[in-house]
C-alpha cells in the first residue's frame, strides 16, 4: 500500500485519451491528485498498490472490462470510496440498476456539463470525507482485509492473460496486415507460457503471419529440454513468471551455454508490476520485454530491429550520443508513460524515471542530474511561464533538463504558452519512436547542449 495521500485522490478510467485530457483541464484547479488510466487493468493495479482513493470515476464500455464490473471490485476493496459511472443514454436502464443495487453512488451522462460535473465531484468528496469521519468514530477498520487484496491481484491477473488472448485473437484476423519481412519468416521460435490458451494463441498467430516454425513449452524445464533436442532456435519468446524456475533463469541458462541456442534473441513477457525487474533484465542483456497485453505487430517491429541492430549506420550512430543521459517522462496517462519509457529502451535509453505530475518530476530534478524532461501538455499542475524557473531551481548546480511536450489533442492557446516558455520540441498527437528521438535532438540543440550533441 502507498504513503497517504496529502490531498484526496481521484481515479479515472476511460479508453478514449481525448475524455481524459478533457476532464483533466476541467480539474485543474479542484483540489484532487488525479491518476487517469486507458486501461482498467491498470486502474485495479493503481487502487491495489495505493489503496486510497476519494473518488473514482470510470466509463462503462471499455476492452477487458465494463466500467460497471470495476467499480463492483473496488466496492469490495475500497468501500468507503465514491463511485460514479460515466455512460451513454443506451446503458441508463443498466446504470440505474447498478446504482439500485449499491454499486455505483452517482451516474453521469455523456456528453456532461464540466461546471455540473465538477459540482458533483465536490459533492461526492464531502461525501466521502463525511463517511470516513463517521467510520473512524465507530472505530471501522480502514485498511482492505488480506482477502480482499487477493481477490483483487487475482482479478488483474486473470484479466491480463485475458487480455493478452483478446488481442491474439484480433492479431489471427488481421495477419495479412502485419509487416513480417522474408527474414522473419524465416526465423524459428520458441514460446514459453504457463498459460496454454496464450502460448496455443501465441504459436497459431505466428504461424497464421507466415512464421512457420514456431513452437510452445509451458515451463523452463520443458524448454531446456526442447532445446538441448532440435538445432538452434533464433527467437525465445518467454514469460517472466513461470513455475518453478522464471524467465530470468532460463535466460541465464541460455547464455552460458547450456543449450545450442545460446545466441538466440531473447524477449521477455512480463507485467507492470514488474518495471524494477525488467530495468535489471535489460541491463543484464535481456534484448527486449513485451508488457501483457500485446500485439504481434509490436513484436515483429522489435524483431526486425533486433534483426538489423549490428548494422552501422548514422542513424544508429547519432542515437547512441543519447544513451548516456537521464530522462524523466512525466505523463497523467500511465499507458503513455510506459510506452515511451519503451521506446526509449528500445535505443538503449535505460535511465529513466516516471512521474505522474510536475511536482513529482521536480523532486526527481532536485535528487539528481537530468538532461531531458519528457512532459504531457495536459498535466494537471503544469505551469508554462514559470516551468523553465521552476527547472533551473530544482537543478541546483547542474544544467537544467531539456524539455520535450507531447500532447494527444493540443489546445490552441498551449500550444502557444509552450513556445512563449521557450520551449520547441514539440509532439503533437500518439508519440512515435523516430519523431521522439527527433524530438530529443531538438530540444537538445534549442538548449546548445553541444557537449552531448558533439559527442565531447
């Protein structure tokens, strides 16, 4: 469970990131600590490792999970919180009955008024303030039982896996689209997943996009024991959590030689939860790590890199001048924060820390040196006109980060305040790998960081 918090927290779920960025502007000036997910996987992990939320708020039509089924597990863990359903006209019948039944305290139709809405929330904080004043004078336990934190980290395994099979499934039907170059298809695999439905879904998806020799185990012991019987395999796909030993140690086994196949490119499956560890992984040479749930296509893109990574070229020269430096993605939306962070793993960018505000980032700021600040436009906290002030004081003695904007739907007059700060790297729209590192360059050049851009 996280530290309390100093100001009450709101959870918000919704899958479009436009509803997200939208009421994050509407909130800006209430007194919450606002954590907004895309996906409600990632929500349940967000209420399990920090426990206590004033008010969430979710969508009902999302992938993986109905909004009304996550606030029904919340209920169970967090009852003193306030739940409220965002929901279109054809679910009223349904969101009436769920509010009937006790599951969601308020429903609020789409599209809402933002002073109404933000009216409502004050209210749904004095509600919830008022019922853990009463339950502390009654002497109610605040903290969930041990029960109610397994039910909920079973939940969002169980909807991992099936999540993961959601999108092998979408992947089956849609194989003609994906880019596998001749090479790939080429390539003989080796799947390692506890889960038969995945690791089935896994080899017939990859053979269905033309990889023909693909095959499956279940546990790292099955694995050595394939391997150490056919000729080298080029690709181990592996979960991390597998039974008895993980994928960490079959990754081990396979380097130090115990199998033919002790130059295969090795790509890790694993969870959220697991960030530290797969950090570690990547260090110790692990060459990549898919976060369930995935699609082929991101697969294959980092096979074709992995593929083509001994060849030289000025791109690649240019890119590696960046993998010693420190950055900080400082993103409300946890999904954005990740996939950056990933993209720049992919070029080696291995130091890299992850702030849900401004604030939090300016702490990091103050610990340690940081050359560049990845930063959303729609931050709650975010102040442009004394954000580069702000940088300077947190830096102490050492040069002020570099600043990278990205934002999904700028408005107008940001766009503007962002150049009035100074700052020109800017990212409009879903953040691509190349146009990032472009990004990263520019920023650097505005700020005359000859010292990195030089290579000195």
């Amino acid at each position: 469970m996280g530290e309390a918090p100093t100001r009450p927290r709101l959870l918000l779920i919704d899958d479009e990131p436009y509803i997200l960025e939208a009421l994050a502007r509407q909130l800006r000036a209430e007194p919450f600590e606002v954590k907004a997910y895309r996906n409600p996987l990632d929500a349940l992990e967000s209420l399990f490792q920090l426990g206590e939320f004033a008010i969430i708020m979710s969508d009902n039509q999302m992938p993986g999970l109905k909004g009304l089924d996550l606030l029904a597990r919340a209920k169970d863990f967090a009852p003193h919180t306030r739940r409220l359903l965002l929901t279109g006209h054809t679910e009223l019948n349904e969101a009436i009955a769920a509010f009937n039944d006790g599951v969601i305290h308020r429903f609020i139709n789409k599209p809402w008024d933002a002073d109404d809405l933000v009216k409502v929330l004050r209210e749904e904080l004095a509600a919830y303030e008022a019922t853990r004043r009463h339950g502390a004078l009654q002497g109610a336990p605040e903290a969930p039982s041990g029960e109610a934190h397994g039910n909920l980290r079973a939940t969002v395994e169980e909807l991992k896996q099936a999540l993961t099979q959601v999108a092998l499934h979408e992947d089956s039907n849609r194989t003609r689209r994906l880019h596998v170059t001749p090479q790939m298809r080429r390539l003989t695999v080796l799947v390692v997943e506890e889960n038969a439905k995945v690791r089935q879904l896994l080899v017939k998806t990859l053979q269905s996009a033309g990889v023909m020799s693909a095959s499956a185990v279940g546990s790292v012991e099955d694995a050595l024991r394939h391997l150490n019987q056919v000729p080298a395999v080029d690709v181990i796909l592996s979960e991390w959590n597998l039974p008895g030993l993980d994928g960490m140690a079959l990754f081990q086994a396979l380097r130090s030689g115990q199998t033919p196949s002790a130059k295969a490119i090795f790509i890790i499956m694993t969870t959220r939860e697991n960030r530290e560890a797969v950090e570690q992984a990547l260090s110790s040479g692990v060459d990549y790590y898919l976060i369930k749930p995935f699609h082929l296509d991101t697969l294959f893109d980092q096979i074709d890199k992995l593929l083509r990574r001994g060849r030289k070229d000025a791109t690649e020269s240019r890119t590696a001048k960046l993998r010693k430096l420190q950055f900080i993605v400082s993103n409300m939306d946890r999904d954005t924060r990740y996939k950056i962070q990933q993209m720049l793993a992919l070029n080696g960018m291995l130091n890299v820390s992850l702030a849900d505000s401004v604030s939090k980032a300016l702490r990091v700021i103050q610990e340690r040196k940081v050359d560049v600040l990845i930063l959303d436009c729609n931050l709650v906290d975010v102040q442009w006109a004394g954000l580069r002030p702000q940088l300077r004081e947190a830096s102490g003695k050492n040069l002020p980060p570099s600043v990278v904007v990205t934002s999904i739907s700028p408005m107008p007059q940001e766009f503007e305040r962002i150049h009035e700060a100074g700052i020109t790297a800017f990212l409009p729209g879903p953040v691509r790998q190349r146009d990032l590192i472009d990004s990263i360059f520019k920023a650097l050049e505005n700020d005359e960081r000859h010292d990195i851009l030089d290579g000195e």
